[in-house]
C-alpha cells in the first residue's frame, strides 16, 4: 500500500497504477521565518508590472499554473493558467525565458515563450507518449532537454526521457537497474550529464536514490542514496548539486558528493529552482507556500502563501 505522500502525488496521474510502497515526509505547515514578509494578495489581471521577473507556479491538483511578478523578493500574482494543463509538477525556465512545464496528466511538457506582460503560449510542446513526466530539465541553448518519467505504461517504471536539438520526441529513454522505480527529479549539470531522483518502490527499503547518466546516454551511475523521499534538484554555475529529501529538507553537494543538509523548516518541500544569477533558490513547498533560500547559508529569506493550492513546481523567469 502507497504511503501518503506518494500515494496523494500520483493520484491525479495514475488511477491505475499499482506502485507498493514509499517514504514521505511531514504534511504540518512549516513556521513562518521571522523575519519573511508575505506579499501575497488575491490573483488579479491588472496588477502592476515590475519588470521582466516572474515567478511560475505549478499546482499538481488544481490543474493549472500560476504566474507571479517578481520585485527583489516580493511577489504579486498576475494570472493563474488553466488550458491544456493536466496534473503539472516540475517546471523550469532557461535564462532567455523559454518555460517548460511538466505535463504528467496529458503525457507531455508544455513549452510557453516569457514576455514583457507575461508568459505566451503554450507555443509548442514534447510528446511523452506513454509515459508520466513529473519533472523536466533543459540547457540554456535548449538543445537538451531531460523528462523525469514518474512511471511508464508500457514498463510500469519511471524512467528519463532524452530530447536533443529541439525535436519533439524522445531521441532516447533512459531507465535504471531492473526495480520498480517512481521518478521524481531531474537536472543537467554543465557538462551535459544527466542527473535522475527516484524512489524505489519495490526495494526493502523503499529509499530514494541519484544516479547520473554521462552526456545523457548510456547506464547509470549511482550518485546518492538513501534519500528518505526523492525530490526535485538543481546544479549552480559551479557544478554543485542540490537536491530535495521531501522528509528532511534541501541537501547541498560539492559537485555530486559530500552532500550536507543545507535548508530545513519546509513542510513538504518538492521542486527547486535557481533564479537568472542564482541568488536565491527558490522552493515548492507542497503544504502551500513558496520560499527562496540563500544557497551559501541555507536560511530561509522569503515565504509567502502560494495562489490556487499547494505548488509542486517552482520556476523563476529568467532562469539560471
């Protein structure tokens, strides 16, 4: 029998999935830091512009999207997206403002184009055909694109989905060892390696796990393990891997190991995401709030109360 946590993620996506088991973390709010402020205010369609920065939201259950404009770390909400948009998680936005958004209900990721009055689209997306994208990760070029697979209708497992020079469809399907996998996160670090979080739901010990796949091809390499429950990750400019334990917080690696817990107090922490200089990492807290968090200090700089629901995808615009 699914825990809760994982059980109330894949619901919307899965009817008839059978996965057994997973670890999860606390559903209680987390306190408000002391010294957050909490711009938060009703979604209205003539709120004032601040410039090119926003913030995009994705709620898993609401169906939709929304869409912030962003002063220092201050937020406005500007418009909540419902089109086309089926059970949303990971989300990203490249730093000249192409937006991915994962789409596990219809099997795809949704691709909008950031304007000055806000996000266009969607202008185009990538077939994910019998598969359920939970999380994407592209390059600034947008010439690699990596899908995490929460599960496959065809190998009931998670896997990674690999997109190159900008086709829309899959070049190549990556998978990991031969159990029951439900994928989670995924990042590209520098170099163009894949990176992919899952949790195996069929092991004894129902842990979370990292593996890398070199220039995205090829078997995977174990990473981290025993994760309590796998989330979303992010590299800096240096190469340096975050990545989210749902049930402990944000970890921090020098490159890809000796990995330290950088940021805790989160009540279901799911995605991350570096704003354009990476300033700031900014959190989908699933039990309703959205933070950024200084990645040198881990403390925790701004909350505030998330529109239309519980966000599990996070995505500054631009992007780093």
């Amino acid at each position: 029998m699914l825990c809760l946590v994982e059980a109330r993620r894949l619901a919307p996506i899965l009817a008839a999935a059978a996965l057994t088991g997973c670890a999860g973390g606390s559903l209680t709010a987390p306190p408000m830091p002391a010294d957050s402020s909490t711009a938060f205010s009703a979604v209205r369609s003539g709120a004032q512009f601040y410039g090119n920065d926003y913030v995009y939201s994705a709620q898993l259950y609401g169906n939709d999207a929304t869409v912030y404009a962003r002063k220092g770390l201050s937020l406005t909400p500007l418009e909540t997206l419902y089109p086309g948009i089926a059970a949303p998680q990971g989300t990203i936005v490249t730093p000249n403002g192409w937006w991915y958004l994962a789409n596990g209900g219809d099997a795809n990721v949704l691709i909008y184009r950031s304007t000055r009055k806000g996000p266009n689209g969607p202008v185009g997306s990538l077939d994910d055909s019998g598969e359920v994208p939970d999380n994407v990760s592209v390059t600034g070029d947008r010439n690699l694109v990596a899908v995490s697979n929460a599960v496959s209708a065809g190998s009931g497992t998670g896997s990674v989905s690999v997109y190159v020079n900008r086709e829309s469809r899959p070049s190549r399907i990556l998978s990991y060892g031969s159990d029951q996998l439900a994928g989670q996160g995924v990042a590209i670090d520098p170099q163009g390696n894949c990176y992919w979080s899952f949790n195996d739901v069929s092991s004894p010990s129902k842990v979370g796990s990292i593996v890398g796949f070199a220039n995205c091809s090829g078997a995977g390499s174990p990473v981290v393990s025993g994760i309590v429950s796998a989330g979303g990750m992010a590299f800096d400019h240096s190469g340096n891997l975050y990545y989210v334990d749902e049930a402990a917080g944000i970890y921090k690696c020098q490159k890809t190991s000796s990995c330290k817990l950088l940021a805790s107090g989160f009540g279901l922490p799911t995605n991350i995401n570096f704003d354009s200089k990476q300033k700031h990492l900014w959190v989908a807290d699933a039990t309703g709030y959205i933070d950024a968090v200084n990645p040198q200090t881990g403390k925790i700089e701004f909350q505030t109360i998330s529109v239309g629901g519980d966000p599990y995808g996070i995505a500054p615009s631009p992007g780093s």
